[in-house]
C-alpha cells in the first residue's frame, strides 16, 4: 500500500469494506494488505484457481483475463466477469481515468467460500417460550404379516395398526399418503419384520415410512432469509431442543446489496431471477449440511422447514418475480402462508419434506415482520410498544393488545457499514464500541475479537457520533463544529471534513480509519428515516382511532438492534426519548418467530388471523412525511422537546 496519492475505490461486498487501490497491486495483495483473510491454496501465484471473485462494477478498467484465468475458469464465468483474484489488478492506461470519477469505482463480490473470516452473525433471539405442537410427528407401529388367509394389501395393514394407536387418527380412512412414501412402503415394510415408523403431517397425511423404530429422528429446521444473512435453526420436534445452528452470508449481495437493486436485477436481466433464487437456496441447503453435520443426522431426517424473510426475499426464494412489489402499488403475488413440497422449491431435507412459509403483511413488510410479531408476543402488551427490525430492509411495528400498525422504512445499508467510508459489517477488527474523551479528543476503543482495527461496524458508527455530538465535535445539524477544525484529529479532504477515529499506526491496514462528513450524513438519513417512521405510525394510530396515545416501550430486534449501545442509538434521535429499562433488544425475533412456528402449528394460525388485525402504512405517501423526516435529520431532531432527557442538547450548538 505504497502510493496513497492514487484514489481509486474498491467497494467489497457482501463484508462492505472500501479499499483504497495503490498502484501495482492486484486484488488478492490488496485484500491481504488490508487484513482480509482469503482463501487461495497456491498463496496467490494463479494455479490453483480458488480465489474466484465477481465484478459488479468496473470490470472494463481490469486488465484482459490472463492465461491463467482462462485456464482456470469457464467461458461462461469470465463472460459473467468472474476473476481470480491474484490475477487481476487496474490496468495502467486505465488509472488517470479512473481518478477523475466519483468513487466507488469498481465494485467486487466476494463468495462465501473465498472468505476466511469471523462475521459476527446474530443467530440468538428472545424466547418467551412455546408449547409443542409439530406439524410433523412420528409414530412406531408394528404391522400384522398377510398371509393366504389374511391377503390384505400392505397400505390397508398399516391403516389397521394405526387406528389402534389410542385414538391419534380418529378416522384412518380420511388418511392421505404422499405417493413418494407409497412407493417405499413394500420394501420398508419387510426391511424390519413389518416393524415401521410413519411419518405423519397436520396429522392428516403420510408423508414418509421408515424401517423400524425412528420416532426419536424426527427433526424440523427454521430459516430466516435476510437481505444480508442467512441463518437455519435444526429442531428435534419430540423436545423442541435446538440441536445446532448455522449462519451465511446472502450470496445474493452479488447481484446487489439490497431489495430494490436485487429487483431491478431481476428486472434486467432475463435469467436474473433464476440466478438470485438459486443463489439462496443453494446457501440454505449448505446451512442444512452443516447444522446436519453437527448434529450428526442425515439431511433426510429433517421433515419440514419454516421460513421467513421480507416480501422481496420470500418471492425470490420461491422463485416468484418481485417485481411488482417494487412499484406502485406495491403489491406482492400472494400474501398468505405456504405449505409446500420441499422437492418443488429444490430443499435438500426429506424426499416427502414440507415447507411452511410465513405470511407476508404488505408492500416490503413480510414474512419476518410476522415472525417478529409472533416471537415478541407485542400484540399481548397492555402498553404502546414500538417494535423495531434493524436491518438492510428496516420494518417497524407499532401497538399492544388491541391494536397492531407496521411499516417499512427506507434506512438503507449504512447501518450495516455500505456507504460509510471506513464501514464493514461486523466481523473480526471492526470496531464496535467508541468513548471520545472531550477535553482532549482521544479515542478509546473495542474492536470485535480483540483485532486489529479495520474499520468500523453499525455500533460502532452510533458510538462514534454520539461521542462526537456529546464532545461537541459536531453541531445538531450534523456539520463539524469549526470551533474544532484545527484541531489533529481533524482533518480536511475532498472539501470534505473527516475526524480520526484510529491512527494508522494503530490498523491492520496502516490507514486512517475516519469517520467523514459524508458518514454523518448516511447515518442521520438512517436514523431519520426510523423516528420519523415511528412518529407517523404513531400519528396514524391516534388519528384513525382518535386517541392521544404515546409509545411506552420498545423491543429492537435484529443484529444491529441487539447490539448498539441502546442509550447512543436514544442520544442521535434514533429511537424515541424513554427510559433505558424500558427498552429490550431481543436479538433475531424474525428468525425465533420462525422457530416457534415450527414448534406449533397453532401459531400458524394465529398468523393468518394477524393478517386482519394488522393497519399497513405506507410511510412516504403520509401527509407529513417530508417535515417528519427532514426534522428528524438532525440530532436528535429539530424539536428538543420530544428528547426532554437528553439534557446534554443545551449545550450542543444547534449549527
């Protein structure tokens, strides 16, 4: 990293790092330069072909695949700008160009399997607690052998020993079989001296046989499918135990970093649905793998999965076009939950597996925010309670027993690192806590698995200014205070101010890590978009029902939501101004929500009587949306008298 002078940017996704190019290195040096670990058997020399990336953007500005590449990789990969990493770099004549551009310049996805690294992926969530209903059970049962006397068919033998199994099938004549398990059953029946277990579904259909006595097998998993992350859940049903879990992340990111650019994908290009949706499921049927393996079970033990995700990301998983759902009026091609074969939809559990997907509310609020509401049990609170998912797609859920209002509101990807100049998700060197010391400006801080800082995650990003509002650093309206500009850790570029938050000498990359004017701006656009969410919620609540109510709690949900510094995220304007212990961060509510619903069946109900209860709001089309979200620009927002707590505010200077 020997010319800084060079300023080309490289955007790296789906980890959100921002790379600075200096000349002569190739991608693979500028990632290990930069403290990415990547994966690459022949240590970069271009033999061994594993450091495979993806060029979203820029890829015109590469030097021409060299004999390597195409030894290495298919003409239909190069043709879809795959590179080996240790083989590409910008080409010379290509540099002076490249510098007269807005940055990013060249955009590169990283798959899964070339990263090396520790992602901090949320996959632990609030349990209040289920009773055990499966959709799915097993039951032993010994069939009498037939005989010339007693010639009865082996399905009509297997019917007779059920209907003695103490009254769970009321009337075996109703009983469906799924074809798939008929098909099996002579050769299972005689397998174990017509000693079988019968998988049964909704306890209405048979959906498997197995040889002898299987009934302590009998697993379910639960996936919540997130713009940015995946993670599965594999459930023993007779128990309810989680037995072990498995996280990704969306390989999706290659094609874009959130819905509405996976939805204009889909939108360009004729095979872009088919590439994003087999993209997710083949994510999810690693995640099988895995949480298999751990478990030491087969994946055909598993009988059923449930799913959540918001509305773009349950149409992309099932491979329905999303493209509507993208424009006025927003409407998805179906709103209710599924019950589906897990053979149609490519899930590599159980030939006769079922898979049950949540439903969805309206517009981009899906199937999670359902999740959310289930595992939360907000509709149960006596008092108002705003629920809020922290993430690339943020939904909102205001409400108690008697009343539920949910929105979406556009915060963006900042929150996650995208757009933030030293930004990164939370992995391994990201920095996730900040103290500014005011009287002299230094910095202390905490950075995920005691490494070397790289840059900076969400929670990071909310400590970092909220020290800078409560030093003074910057003003209410988010601009640098110029009592300070002079001073070191102050510094200008670009007409852009940037405070140090890390010296260079402190980094695994040798770089500033900063946070920039422009930072400031991409996080008050986030947090703006979520009060003013909440607020209009709110409005709408009270004016639909003519009350003067006012929210008295909240649950943040997700991973952001689990672990920012709750008072910070209350001090910017995130959230609204109420006492500490009144707020629960009850981590991955979508993704326990999921679970639960694959504990008991009855909650499936219970979503789709939710469905009538639940006011859809679209926020941008709301009277007062502009002077909402312009007043909640500022920190923490234009009105202190919605933040009578903060008494620090007297102090800041408003510009």
């Amino acid at each position: 990293m020997n010319n800084n002078n060079i300023k080309i940017t490289i955007n790296f996704e789906p980890i959100s790092r921002r790379l600075y190019y200096a000349k002569g290195e190739n991608i693979y040096q500028l990632l290990t330069n930069s403290g990415i670990r990547v994966r690459s058997l022949c240590g970069g020399l271009g033999t061994c072909g594993k450091c495979k990336i993806m060029v979203q953007k820029g890829n015109k500005y590469l030097n021409s695949p060299t004999d390597s590449e195409k030894t290495l990789l298919t003409p239909t990969e190069i043709n879809e700008n795959w590179r080996l990493a240790c083989q590409s770099r910008i080409a010379e004549n290509q540099i002076s160009l490249l510098e007269t551009q807005q940055p990013p310049q060249i955009r590169i996805f990283l798959p899964q399997e070339l990263l090396v690294e520790d992602f901090k992926i949320l996959t632990s969530g609030l349990n209040k607690g289920v009773s055990l209903n499966p959709n799915v059970k097993k039951l032993f049962v010994e069939v009498n052998k037939p005989n010339l006397d007693y010639p009865v068919p082996d399905l009509e033998r297997v019917l007779i020993s059920l209907s003695s199994k103490n009254g769970i099938i009321k009337n075996t004549n109703k009983l469906l079989v799924e074809f798939e398990a008929l098909k099996k059953l002579p050769k299972i029946l005689r397998e174990e001296n017509h000693r079988i277990t019968i998988t049964l579904y909704n306890n209405n259909k048979i959906i498997d046989f197995e040889a002898g006595n299987k009934v302590n097998i009998n697993y379910g998993i639960a996936f919540d499918i997130g713009t940015t992350t995946l993670v599965g859940y594999l459930i023993n049903l007779n128990d309810g135990k989680v037995y072990s879990v498995a996280s990704a992340l969306n390989p999706q990111t290659a094609y874009g970093e959130d819905v509405i650019t996976r939805i204009t994908y889909v939108k360009d290009n004729e095979d872009g649905l088919l590439k994003l949706n087999s993209a997710v499921v083949d994510a999810l049927n690693d995640i099988i793998k895995k949480t298999c393996a751990k478990a030491k079970i087969k994946p055909s033990d598993i009988c059923e999965a449930t799913v959540v995700g918001n509305s773009v990301m349950h149409h992309i998983f099932l491979n329905i076009d999303p493209i509507y759902i993208g424009l006025s009026p927003y409407v998805p091609a179906v709103k209710r939950g599924l019950n589906l074969n897990s053979k149609d939809i490519n899930l590599k559990i159980s030939r006769g597996g079922k898979v049950y997907v949540l439903p969805l509310i309206a517009g981009f609020v899906g199937a999670d925010t359902i999740g959310v509401i289930l595992s939360s049990e907000i509709d149960k609170e006596s008092e108002l309670t705003l629920a809020i998912d922290v993430g690339t797609n943020g939904e909102i859920v205001l409400g108690n027993k008697d009343l539920l209002a949910t929105a979406s509101c556009a915060a963006g990807s900042a929150l996650e690192g995208a757009h933030v100049k030293d930004g990164m998700r939370a992995a391994a060197g990201a920095i996730d806590s900040i103290k500014i010391n005011p009287d002299d400006l230094t910095v202390e801080y905490t950075t995920i698995n005691n490494k070397k800082s790289l840059g900076i995650c969400g929670s990071g990003i909310i400590d970092a200014v909220a020290e800078m509002l409560k030093a003074k650093i910057i003003t209410r309206s988010g601009s640098f205070n110029k009592q300070f500009i002079d001073h070191e850790r102050i510094v200008k570029n670009d007409k852009n101010f940037e405070f140090i938050i890390v010296k260079k000498d402190e980094t695994a990359n040798k770089r500033d890590i900063i946070i920039s004017q422009k930072d400031i701006r991409e996080l008050q656009m986030a947090k703006a978009a979520f009060f003013s969410g909440a607020r209009l919620l709110l409005n709408h609540i009270n004016r639909t029902r003519s009350t003067k109510l006012e929210i008295k709690q909240i649950f943040l949900a997700g991973a952001f939501g689990n672990y920012i510094n709750k008072n910070n995220a209350k001090f910017i304007g995130m959230i609204p101004d109420i006492s500490d212990e009144k707020i629960y961060q009850i981590g991955n509510a979508a993704g326990m929500g999921a679970q639960n619903c694959l504990l008991n069946t009855n909650l499936r109900k219970k979503a789709s009587k939710l469905l009538k209860k639940i006011d859809y709001v679209e926020i941008a089309i709301e009277k007062d949306f502009q002077r909402q979200y312009a007043e909640a620009m500022y920190f923490p927002h234009h009105n202190l008298e919605l933040f009578p707590n903060l008494k620090e505010y007297k102090n800041i200077p408003k510009r």
